[in-house]
C-alpha cells in the first residue's frame, strides 16, 4: 500500500515540494521527531497555530454548547468543539466519552438537544444534506453489504454522492486504488479479511473525494500491520489537504496522526492542543518511573500524594509526572519523557489503550 | 488522481471553500433527488442480482400453490363464481395474494434487517440521502417487484383456461400502487418492531385476514353479507382483486375509480407513515 503511493506520488517526500503544505508537513514530521524533547510549542506547531480562539469562518467544524441525551444519560455535555480546515483532528477519549455521538451528530444522524453546530459552514441540521454530499464518513461498525462486490458497494456510492455518470468508474477505480482493492474489485465482501473490509469502508467514504473526512475510530479492533496500513492511508488524506476529524481511544493513533489532539471525556472536551502541548501542559516535561512490589507501591503513592506530587500506577510502577522540578528529594527510579498517555491520564483519571 | 484535489474542491488548508455554501463545481441537493432514489435502487438491483432466483421461486410457487389447491382443489366442487370459473376467479384473487406477500413481506424484513443487522441504513444516511429518499426508493423497489410478480398467477390460469386479456397488463399498475402501500405498511412494522419475532402477530392478526377476506377465494357481495361487505371496504386487499378482476376479465367500469381511488389514498397514508415511523428510529 505504501509502496502504491509512492509510485504515484503520494510519498511523503513528494509533498515537501509545494508552499504551505511544504510547510505544514515539514513541522508536523519535526513535531513527532521532536515531540518529547521538549521544543517549544510554537516551533513544532503545526496548522494548530491557526486554530481560533473564537468561532471562526474557515472552520471545518464547529460546535457550540451541544448538548445530546439518551433518555437519563447525557452522551454530550455542554461540547464546544472548532476543528480548523486543513488538519488532522483527533477527538481522543475513553469509550462512552460521547465520541461516537459527536460523529453522528455531524452528520445529523443524531440530533442535537441543545447548541450549535456547522460543518463545512453548512447549519446542522437544517443543511445537513449539502453538508453531507462534501464529507465522507468512515463508521465506527463496519456496515458494508457483506453480498455484494468491491465495486458493487463503490457503484452504489457513487451514486449516493452524485458522482457524474461519466466520472463514476474513474471514482471506483480510484477508490480501489486507494485502498489497494484492485485485485479484490469483484470479490463479495463476505470474502475479505477484517484489514480489507476497514480499507473499503474508507475507499466508500472516499469516493467523491471530500473536504472533510469523519472518521470514527478508524484501527479498532485491527491487528497492527493493518493499522499501520490504516495510519499511512490517513496521514496521505492529511498530507493532500482533506480536513480530518478522528475519534480513537488509542494513544498512539492520536499521537501520531494529529496535528491537534481534543480530549474528551464524560461528554465534553476537557483539553485541546497539539500532542506536545497537552503532554507539557498535563503532565509535565519528565516522569519518574518508580518500580516495586505492589505494597511498596502503594507506600509510594502515598508518600507522592503528602509531597502533593501527582502520580499513577502505570503497569508495574508507580509514575510520578513533573519529575523535571524535583531536587534531591526524588525516590529512586528511571526518569523518562512525559508522554501524551501520562497527560491522558492525568486529565481523565481512566487508564487507556 | 488518488488524494490530490479533484477539480471540484479547493483544497490546501487556508483556502477554505466559501463557507455556507456548495464548494465551486459542487451542486445544491434538493428534496427526493432522482440521484439519491436511483442510488439507493441501484443497491437493490445489485443484490436482486444476486438472489433473484430464490426471491422469484418464493413469489411465484407460493400463490401458484394457492391456485392449484384451491383452483383445482375446490374446483371440483364448485363450478363457477360470478359468471367465470373458480380456477379463473381464483387466479385474479390470487394475484393481490402474490402483491402482497412480494411487498409486505420485503418491506418488513429487509428493512428491519438492512436496519438493525447490517446497519445499512446507518451507512446510506451518512451520504447524503434522507429517510424519504431511503424509504422511498427501497419501496419502489419492492413496488416495481411486486408489480411484476402479480402476473405470475395470471400466467398459469392462463395455462388452465384463462382466456388472455389486453386489461391483464393493468395488473401491472394495479400491483405497483397496491404493492407500494404495502411495502410501506411493512416498513412501518419494521420500525415499531422490537424484534423480528413480533412479525408472527402482524402475519397472522393482520395480513392472514386481510388476504382471506378480500374476496380472493369466495365473493364479498353485500347482498349475502354485507358486514364482511363493510368490512372489506376498509381492506385495500379487497379493492386491488376487484380491480385486477374487472381488467382481467373486460368488465372495468366507472366503479372502478373508487377501488383505484381507495389503492392510492392508501399508499400514500401508508408512505408518510413509514418515512415518519422509519425516521424516528434512524435519527437519534
């Protein structure tokens, strides 16, 4: 797959060529080479240097004050939310954070109670058709028509997305390329792997080739090799300019993939910013991993909780964030970088994949 | 080519596209757009393609096993109904048999299960097509269908002595309003349906009945019976066989405006019910 793009074009060496988005690449790849040494935000920012502070005209996304509930439970709280154009948006969060709700909502296939809510400028959900027909969405499930063919399922969305009659088999071959469908174009779906399913749920939502991509946990449940073929298929949709917004509860999707991460949880976004700033921002520069028994553990925890240090048990240790400000007085252990798994984990309280 | 922009979309982050409005090249979307409703068919015939033998099998054996049991069953002991043979009045019944099972039937179960096993409704409403456009197009579908398969009886009283008739292609329009109706009742059920077991109580409380007393396999005259008469009045079953019976056999009057007047009223109660009811369960 990487290979494929690289024939094309699609390499990342080829994008460092042109402009803005020479520039835009060039840090994104300096801020994950760099993400733990401690840059300044500003010199590793990425399209984040635009995000707004104030609803903004060119946003991708907006939401304000939405607030959606089922029956007694409250999916999303009070979620204000700018995604700018042009970036890769993480919506990182536990699951039952609301992130799939957020998603639905955007595509108005679920309703908001209370707020505001535009994509692509378009009001929600009085436009939500227009706002549709430019958007692609990558569902969390997978709810491909497990009788019908690649290019059956591609077919039928060309039509759904009003692909002109004469540009819709250059679409599907399009589509089957970019997800490196192209030997299993006439295989039913009931056939594919659980890789190659993933990779035709994002070639569908490819098709008419969107501004704005939704993807709703676009790896789960995928084994690694997949996932890593998932990640290049996202980061060459970023690189050629497609805003996306993704949902994940991993770590390292977010990490690696988004120039802006959004931590979301109990149905409201509780922090924002690039990888880095959320990392300094929440966790600090270092940590200090301290190992022993369970019981020296929690002696440990405590004695961190007195000195007013925060902490969390992390596997088999007990890892003390901030450990950049000790002097002296620091327990026995292996100092590390901070990472966006402590800042995490420090905003929810909930440990994470 | 793959994720460069296409000539419809501006594309590099700064350049956003007018907001508000469609990005340049790309076109309004307005209400039961053609595109959307022949999307969502061309899904259908897609699989239609694939398992067209046994949807065909089903809809043809079972009324033609109607026909033979009664037709021929009955038959010997009955001569003649009205002024035609049983076998003949039999197969013109028979045909709002075959209409409505090849449109209730689909439109309760492949919606339900397009809906809630696959999630396939999930994935189209994502595009942009809106419930009336989903429900719509799966219906005329099913209507189109069904509309076919209603002159499957004709064909084999045709075969036992039915004499062909020009009005016998009316059956066409006949089953393809009447089969739209149903099918939208169908897609009704499926929406208020907790699971697919509660389908049972709708078979045999509701379409069982109505097949029965729709003057399919014994008269309804209101000289004989005239609370079976009232009755069936409410039955859109009873008007499509009066129908499909004056066509088939030349008789078509100026009556016959009411039935096909009762056959529409229906469908289209019938369609706002199913956009409404579907909606309602699709969008949280």
């Amino acid at each position: 797959m990487i290979g494929a793009w690289a024939t094309r074009g699609y390499g990342r060496e080829s994008h460092i060529r042109s402009g803005a988005m020479d520039r835009r690449i060039g840090r994104s790849r300096l801020r994950r080479r760099l993400q733990f040494d401690l840059v300044k935000p500003e010199t590793l920012n990425t399209a984040a240097a635009g995000v707004p502070t104030g609803p903004s005209p060119s946003a991708a996304i907006s939401m304000s004050g939405v607030v959606k509930r089922f029956g007694p439970i409250t999916a999303v709280d009070g979620l204000d939310l700018e995604v700018p154009s042009g970036v890769c948006f993480g919506l990182l969060g536990p699951n039952g954070a609301g992130k799939s709700t957020t998603m639905r909502m955007l595509t108005a296939q679920a309703l908001a109670d209370e707020g505001e809510i535009s994509v692509l400028g378009y009001p929600m959900p009085q436009d939500s058709k227009q706002a549709r027909l430019e958007m692609g969405v990558v569902p969390q499930l997978d709810n491909l028509d497990v009788e019908l063919t690649c290019r059956q399922i591609l077919s039928v969305f060309a039509w759904l997305y009003r692909v002109p009659r004469s540009e819709r088999e250059d679409a599907i071959d399009r589509a089957l390329r970019i997800a490196n469908l192209v030997p299993r174009a006439g295989t039913i779906v009931r056939e594919l792997s659980g890789g190659m399913r993933r990779r035709l749920l994002v070639a569908r939502g490819l098709i008419h080739r969107p501004r704005l991509v939704l993807l709703d946990e676009p790896t789960v449940g995928l084994d690694p090799q997949v996932r890593q073929e998932l990640w290049t298929l996202i980061d060459g949709l970023r690189a050629a300019g497609t805003t996306v917004l993704m949902s994940t509860h991993y770590i390292e999707e977010a990490e690696r993939l988004a120039d802006t991460v959004a931590v979301m949880s109990a149905g409201r976004i509780i922090a924002q910013g690039t990888p880095g700033e959320l990392v300094r921002a929440h966790a600090g520069e270092r940590v200090l991993e301290v190992f022993g028994t369970p019981t020296q553990l929690e002696q440990m925890s405590e004695q961190a909780s007195r000195n007013g240090w925060a902490s969390r048990r992390s596997g088999p240790a007990l890892a003390i964030l901030r450990a950049e400000s000790f002097d002296g007085d620091a327990p026995r252990g292996i100092m590390r970088p901070a990472n966006l798994e402590d800042a995490f984990v420090a905003l929810t309280g909930e440990e994470i994949e | 080519m793959s994720f460069e922009t296409g000539t419809t979309r501006p594309s590099v982050a700064g350049e956003p596209a007018a907001v508000g409005e469609p990005a340049a090249g790309v076109r309004r979307v307005g209400r039961l757009e053609p595109a959307a409703l022949a999307g969502v068919m061309s899904r259908d015939v897609a699989i239609f393609g694939r398992n067209w033998r046994s949807t065909t099998f089903s809809s043809i054996v079972q009324p033609t096993v109607y026909l033979l049991a009664f037709g021929l069953g009955l038959g010997t002991l009955i001569a003649r109904v009205q002024h035609v043979s049983y076998v003949q009045y039999v197969a013109t019944g028979v045909v709002a048999t075959a209409i409505l099972f090849s449109s209730a039937f689909p439109g309760m179960f492949n919606t339900f299960v397009r809906w809630q096993f696959q999630r396939t409704y999930d994935a189209i409403l994502a595009a942009p097509v809106d419930v009336e456009e989903l429900v719509t197009a799966e219906v005329l579908w099913i209507s189109l269908r069904a509309s076919v398969y209603g002159l499957a009886p004709l064909l084999v009283g045709i075969a036992f002595g039915l004499p062909p008739e020009v009005g016998m292609l009316l059956v066409v329009p006949i089953g393809f309003v009447t089969g739209f109706g149903f099918a939208c009742f169908g897609v009704a059920i499926a929406a208020v349906a907790k699971t697919i077991d509660n389908f049972s109580y709708i078979t045999s409380a509701v379409l069982t009945p109505l097949f029965l007393v729709a003057g399919t396999f014994f008269p309804i005259s209101k000289a004989t019976n005239e609370g079976l008469w009232v009755a069936a009045q409410f039955n859109p079953l009873y008007h499509c066989v009066e129908l499909v019976r004056n066509a088939t056999f030349g008789d078509l009057g100026p009556g016959d405006l009411y039935h096909a007047a009762v056959l529409i009223v229906f469908a289209l109660l019938m369609w706002r019910l199913a956009v409404s009811q579907l909606g309602r369960r699709l969008i949280d």
